[in-house]
C-alpha cells in the first residue's frame, strides 16, 4: 500500500507531530511519502518528503491512500478532485480542530464566520473524515456519514531539558511541588484559573512552557502580581519538544475553556503525571472521574477540589495516567487504527 500525505509545512505543531506518529508505527509494508507546502522543516519525518506549491500538478494516481491535514492540504485535495478521477475515492482528513471555536480565538470574528463554510464544503469532496472524538463528531453532522472516530496517541520525548531551564526546575522542586502546562496560550487556555489557585496552595509554583499572546501574558502577569503570586509563576518560553519539561511536573493542568484534542494532556500521561483539568465535552469523551481531576471552569472552588484530590491520591492518578497511555493513547494504538482505516478504503477500492 502506498500512501501520500499532505500537510501545509514540517513546523512542530501538534497535526505535524500527530501525522508523523502515524508514519513511524505503520507495518513495514506501507510506503508512505509526505508533501508540503511551506519551508518550514522542524520535524524530520522517517520517509520521503516534497515540497510543493498549491497550484501544482502532482502525479496521486499511484498513491492508494491521500491524507491531508488542516485546512490548505484539505483544499487542495478538494480542488484536484474535481479534475483527477484517478484520486476519487482516496482522500481522507483528519479534523484536528473544532473550526467554529479554535479559529474564533485564533483568528477573530470575521475570519470564523468565513473560513469553516470553506473548509466543510472541502470536507464533502473527500471519502472519509477522522475526527478525535465523539463529541466534535456531534458538531460535524453535515459530513456525518463518512465522519470516524480515531482517538489521538502521542509519542513523547526523554531528551534532556535546556541546561538553564533544568537548574531553575531543580531548584523549584527542592521547595515546591510543580504544577505545570504546555501550550500556546491563549484567552481560551483560561491559566489565569491555575494563577488564582496558586492563592491557596502555599507549596505549589506553577509553570508555563510555550510562549503566548502578548497582551494575554500581560494579563497573566499582572493578576500574579496583584495576587502576590508572581514568585511561584514562571514563563519559560517555547520549546522544541515540550512535552520532555513534564519529567519535572508533579501535577499537568489542562484549563482550557474549549479544546478539539487533549494531545499535551496524553503527553502527560505518557510521562505519568496526575492531570487536572477542565470539565468539557472533549475530555469526558475521553476520561471519567477515576482517570482525572475535573474542575468547573471559572469556579475558584471546583479547581482547589480538583487539585486537592490529586494532591491527595497522588500515587492513584499516577498509576491511572500510564495505564491509559500504554493500553489506549500510545502512537502504536493510535497509528494501528488508521491502518485499520487506510486497509478498509484500499479494499473497497480494489475489490
């Protein structure tokens, strides 16, 4: 089987990372080939890669399988298949995103108004859409016939942290028991929820991997400030591999008010961290009671419950984490399913 692979650049973003997982723990017989569109090349992909521009003439006919990511690969494939019957039947996505939410807080108003009407008429030209769990499949009705559900995995990193970054989190766990996220923040990230916590936990810092919206940090840091909290906050910036700073975490927050995929949060689990986080569709989808701390967004209350109770079973949620990660959130489960996917569309296609 022979399968192509279209993403908009080789940056370090997560449906990059996602694409990349699938890739390295399909059966040897697979051949797989990723395209791309920006030059962008962060993540190094154990296959051949091309880049090519979006107007380009590219030879799919010998490829079985078509998988685009995000929105101009999902063009792109919509457009050539009004022209090159040879892909018919083909194509399939991965919705990364909720479109309606993620681009609003991303993007503004205008933009969210505009562009998923774009992308969901993209989406009815390709055969079969996976979506990363039951709840954003509810919201996709429209495309509800060839819509699959496919949790994400996430491999994780062991690599060594930055020398500087590694004294700083050395010397906060001496004192303090880490409470850590990483992310792109953003208003929708809500971490002005874990600052307000800090208030109550003496013992705790909290810190931030990745870098954020300006006039966000400000925020951020003047409500640690006016809270007297700033000494336990800390911004340490993006990093390539995030996810290899949760070895230093005692505790993963996920405080999102909206999310489309838990990735960093499988990621902690991978690392075996007791998770707090949120209580949204997205994640019940994916975790009860027993597997993590929810809390009630913006409930100051709820999210000093929550935290106390992993405080509290803190070997419990230890345990919990790994054995979710290893038995249903691990990159071979996850790559395993879409194989499972690409097999039945070739089969289909060929009988």
């Amino acid at each position: 089987m022979k399968i192509a692979f279209i993403l908009p650049s080789l940056a370090n973003q997560a449906p990059v990372l996602v694409c990349k997982d699938i890739i390295d723990y399909l059966p040897n017989v697979v051949e797989c080939k990723v395209f791309y569109f920006d030059s962008i090349e962060e993540v190094k992909f154990n296959c051949e890669i091309e880049r090519i521009g979006f107007f380009d003439k590219i030879d799919f006919g010998k490829y079985d399988i078509i998988h685009s990511h995000m929105l101009r690969p999902d063009l792109f494939l919509a457009i050539n298949s009004l022209t090159n019957l040879s892909i018919k039947k083909k194509l399939i996505t991965t919705i990364h995103t909720d479109i309606f939410k993620d681009l609003a807080y991303a993007y503004g108003y205008l933009y969210s108004k505009i562009v998923p009407n774009l992308w969901l008429q993209a989406w009815k030209r390709l055969n079969k859409c996976v979506v990363l769990s039951q709840s954003i499949k509810d919201k996709y009705q429209v495309i509800d016939s060839k819509t699959v559900v496919i949790k994400n995995g996430k491999s994780i990193s062991h690599d060594l942290v930055d020398e500087e970054d590694k004294l700083l989190l050395n010397q906060l766990k001496n004192n303090y028991k880490i409470i850590g996220t990483v992310c792109f923040y953003d208003d929708r990230k809500a971490l002005h929820q874990v600052i307000q916590g800090l208030v109550h936990f003496k013992d705790l810092v909290f810190v931030v991997v990745g870098s954020g919206k300006d006039d966000v940090h400000r925020k951020l840091v003047k409500l640690a400030k006016d809270l007297n909290v700033l000494d336990r906050v800390f911004f340490l910036g993006s990093k390539i591999k995030g996810d290899r700073y949760m070895e230093y975490f005692d505790f993963y927050v996920m405080s999102s008010t909206s999310e489309s995929a838990p990735l960093a949060l499988i990621e902690a689990m991978g690392h075996g961290k007791p998770v707090i986080c949120s209580d949204l569709n997205v994640f019940r989808d994916n975790f009860n009671d027993d597997d993590v701390c929810y809390f009630e967004l913006e409930n100051i209350n709820s999210f000093k419950d929550a935290l106390g109770k992993a405080i509290n079973n803190y070997d419990l949620y230890t345990e919990k984490s790994k054995f979710l990660y290893s038995s249903k959130y691990s990159p071979k489960k996850m790559s395993e399913s879409y194989y499972k996917l690409y097999e039945s569309m070739y089969n289909e296609n060929n009988n």
